[in-house]
C-alpha cells in the first residue's frame, strides 16, 4: 500500500509541476494577446503594471477574485457554478498528453491523439451548461451558436488528423513527433495545416470566429450572466484550451520538440525550448488574425465548415491515402 | 491489484448510479447530463480493461457528438419538470410497450452471451493476433480483413439513415434570399450600378 501511495505522491507532484507553468503561461499569454493586438492597432496594449505590463493579468485575476460573484434568481445554480469548472478542467486535463520532450510527458499513452481530440469535443460541455444554466436570452443565443460551431469544426479536424495519422501510423503523440524528424508535415500537409489552423480559431471561439460572444449581438454570450472568479475562469480555460490548440498544430504539422534542423549548433537547445517556441509562434499568429480580420457572419461560418473544409479536407485524405499506398510508403505494423 | 480495483468499483458504481439517475430524475436536463456522466465512466472502464481505442472512440462520439444533441433538443424543447403520469394516468400505454422492449433487449443479451459463451469459435479470426501490437492495430487489422464487408455494410446502412434523415426534415423555403458568392464577386460597376430618373411625386422601385 506505501508502494502505491509513494506512486500517487510522485505523480501529483509531477502534475502540480505541470500545472502552474501552464497556468503562468496562460497568463503571460493573455498579455501577450492584448500586446500584440494593441501594437496592430497603433495602441500601447497593457504596459502600466510590473515591467512591460507583464503582470497586467495578475492585476486583472486578484480584481476578479475580489470581486462578488453573482448567481442570478432564475438561474439553475448547480449548473451554473459547474460550467466554468468544467471548462477550466477540461481544457487543463488534456495537457497531461502533451510531449514536451521524448522523456518529458506527464502520460505517455497510445492514444493520445484521440485523447486530446476527446477532450477538446468536451469543452462545448461547459459553453452549452453555462449559457443555459443563465436563463437568459443572450447566454442561450450564445450558447447554441458555440455549441453548433464547435460541432461543426471538429468533423474537419478529425478529418486532418486522420491525414497526419496515415503517415504516421500510430496514435501516440511522441510516435507522431519521431515520424516528422526528416520531414516536417507541414511541407507535405501545408493545406491541411491552413485548414487545421481555421478550424482551431473556430472551435476556440476566436476571432473571426467569435460569434458565441460577438459583442455586437449577444452582449458577451454564454458568459454574460458570468462575474468575479466564474467569468475568470471561463476566460482562463478559453486561453488555456487556445494554448492547446497551438500545441496540437505544433505536435500535428510543426515537429513538435524537434529542432528546426538537426545540426550541430541548432540541435544543442533542449527540446521543450523548440516546443514552447513553435507553440509560441502559432499563437503569434492566433493574435494577430484576432486584430487584422473582421468577424464573419453566422451563416458564412457554417458554411466554410460544412462547405468547403469538410469536402476539402475529405478529397485530400483521398489524396495522401492514393498517394502513400502508390509509393509504398504507408507505415508499416511489425507483427 | 487492489488499486485496481478500487478504480474498478469507482467507475462502476458511478456508471450505475448515474444509469438509474437517469431513468429516475424528474428534470430532463438532468437525465441528459447523467447519462453523459455514465457514458465518461464506461469510457473509463474501457480504458480499464485495455481497450483505450475504444473507450476514446465512445467518448468522441457519443459525449462529443451525440449527447451534445440530446442536450440540444431537451433545451430546445423546453421539457421541463416530468410529471408523472406515465405510472399515474389512466391511459398509460407506455408500461406494457416498455415491458416488451426491455424483455426483447434482455432475450437478445441472453442469446450474445450465451454464444458466446458456449461456442468457442464464435469469434475466430485468422487475423486476430495476440502479440504486443496496440489494441487499435489489432482492431484494424481484424475489422478491415475478415469483417470487411460487415463494417463496409455498416458504414452504408449510416449513409442511408442520414440520408434518409437529411429527406425527411428537408423543407424548400419560398421567399428566403439566399447569397450566391459567384454572383457577388462577379459583379462589376456595370451590371450594379444603374441611374435612375425619378419622376416627382412618384417613387421607384429598386432591388426586386
């Protein structure tokens, strides 16, 4: 029994080790949205609090914990205070899979691939129960659109990540990092990693796919009946499910841990470094479409996804299916 | 082994309470979030027994995709609180029809297990191998060969249910104006932009 509870010690030691740099990270990242996004806009973007306003998020978090939290009279109260938990949760839990280095992963199970894709179908979970646990017009509007958009966009996804498993040949994330390490697949996959990318910004409910909290129509959406430490947590579990996303492209097109280049000088920088740049480097570009492209309208979002993301990324599984098999290079199962 | 199954009884116990729950709960949403609670702890015991592609693939369809509908058409539907006159009415034709389907569904699972049971080669393969291959390679090496055409017919009796389903709820609405992206982008100054002379005192019509 001391054998197994040494084990249960160890491993939540090693998971509050992977929490808090996330949840640093998330907050560093929330900065770095608002910097970016203000420097598009030839404003300053948070530079008053701490050194270049790097701890504007803390400042925020400590105001939200102060803050009262309301529940409304109508609302269905159970629900309603288990949304944002299950948001928050969701979106730290499929961490656990996520390879930071060959070694450096909290479980390093087969399926990780599905795992992560599971998990990231749940989050709709906490958007459906808070906006309908609200009682409220907005919330609910907000709620069926985020909850039909992000439905939408994981067929697509699943879709690509079937491409990238064919040349892979292998559910586990580490395998899918090993097999880029002559290749990366963004080379090969370049229009899946475009469609990847979209399909991402839609099902974090980022710009231009905001419609769940478009401001102009539904107030702040699922989360308008939302205050003090619950909307906090709605908002940090958004970051942390987009931080996800870029570590999925990462993991998926951009080699994952593996060097740019596997040369002498290059090679020498430990892996989580190349890891947390490239996730660096997707969310670079997460920010800046957030500040350069207007919103879409609901039916145009609907239909690039069932339209032409669907079709698209179905012909081009065709397509590395035909491609694989004609050249023999389709992985092979040692038996 | 006791960690095990302690985990075992864990998620079972939670997958049969949430399994009455659901059946027994007087408000519809919460039927439905129950049952997804019972689907994730079948996941988990999926997962338990070894067969982690088949407890993702639970959790991907049926949490992911199709709870997510249940959920939408009880919100939508506004069911709100069940009374109770399915066991109360007078006219309560609801009991012997449920009756029937449980005894059919009970006489089908006696008939699986049974022969499964007693038949030994009831599930051979001459591709089933038990050797150090991951579950999901296994699956796929015994699902595409011998059950080929089982899946393939599968695969097409999904097709026409959602045909089938696309047919039935399909309606052609009269008077909903529709954007056509080619026509859009194709429109040049020319064929947009037209001058008018308005009479006075009379208006003119434009967009028909």
């Amino acid at each position: 029994m001391t054998e197994y509870l040494q084990i249960l010690g160890q491993e939540i030691y090693k998971i509050i080790f992977l929490l808090i740099p996330i949840l640093v990270s998330v907050a560093m990242i929330v900065w770095l949205d608002r910097r970016v996004w203000g420097l598009v806009q030839k404003r300053r973007g948070p530079n008053v609090v701490g050194p270049f306003g790097l701890f504007q998020t803390l400042a925020d978090a400590l105001k939200y914990i102060f803050k009262e939290i309301i529940i409304p009279a109508s609302a269905n109260k159970a629900v309603f205070i288990l949304a944002p938990i299950v948001t928050m949760t969701l979106a730290l839990v499929a961490w656990a899979v996520i390879p930071m280095s060959e070694d450096l992963v909290l479980a390093d199970i087969n399926v990780g691939i599905l795992y992560l894709f599971a998990v990231s179908s749940l989050g709709v979970y906490g958007i459906i129960m808070g906006g309908w646990a609200s009682n409220s017009k907005y919330p609910f509007l907000g709620a069926i659109r985020s909850a039909a958009q992000m439905v939408s966009y994981e067929v697509s996804i699943g879709i690509i990540i079937i491409n990238v498993l064919l040349c892979v040949g292998s559910l586990n994330l580490n395998d899918i990092v090993l097999a880029q390490k002559d290749l990366w697949y963004v080379i090969p996959l370049f229009p899946m990693f475009v469609i990847f990318f979209i399909s991402a910004l839609a099902e974090t409910n980022r710009p231009p796919f905001d419609l769940p909290e478009a401001e102009a129509e539904l107030v702040a959406g699922y989360q308008t009946e939302y205050s003090g430490m619950m909307y906090a947590m709605f908002w940090l579990g958004e970051y942390a499910n987009i931080l996800l996303m870029c570590a999925m492209g990462s993991i998926l097109f951009l080699g994952g841990w593996l060097p740019i280049m596997d040369i002498y000088p290059i090679n020498l920088i430990p892996s989580p470094v190349w890891m947390i740049l490239k996730i660096l480097f997707l969310f670079l570009l997460f920010a800046l479409i957030k500040a350069i492209v207007p919103r879409y309208r609901y039916d145009q979002l609907m239909r690039l996804g069932w339209k032409i993301f669907l079709p698209f990324s179905l012909i081009y599984l065709v397509l590395t299916a035909s491609f694989l098999f004609y050249f023999d290079k389709l992985p092979k199962v040692d038996i | 082994m006791i960690v095990h199954s302690i985990f075992f009884y864990f998620f079972s116990v939670i997958a049969i309470f949430s399994s009455l729950m659901v059946i027994t709960s007087r408000s519809t949403i919460n039927s439905v979030f129950f049952l997804i609670l019972d689907f994730i702890s079948i996941g988990c015991l999926f997962i338990m027994v070894g067969a982690e592609f088949l407890g993702m693939i639970l959790l991907i369809v049926y949490v992911g995709a199709v709870a997510v509908l249940f959920l939408f058409v009880v919100m939508m539907l506004n069911v709100a609180e069940q009374k109770q006159s399915w066991f109360i009415g007078k006219k309560s034709t609801h009991i012997p029809t449920g009756l029937i389907v449980s005894v059919l569904i009970l006489l089908e699972l006696l008939v699986v297990v049974g022969g499964w049971k007693y038949k030994e080669d009831l599930m051979s393969s001459s591709t089933l191998l038990l050797s150090d291959v991951s579950n999901t390679h296994q699956l796929g090496l015994v699902m595409y060969t011998d059950y080929i055409l089982y899946f393939q017919l599968a695969g097409i009796v999904l097709l026409l249910a959602m045909i089938g389903a696309i047919l039935l709820t399909f309606r052609e609405r009269i008077g909903v104006k529709k954007q056509s992206y080619i026509n859009q982008i194709s429109r040049n100054p020319s064929t947009a932009v037209e001058l008018i002379k308005v009479k006075s005192n009379q208006g003119v019509k434009i967009d028909d």
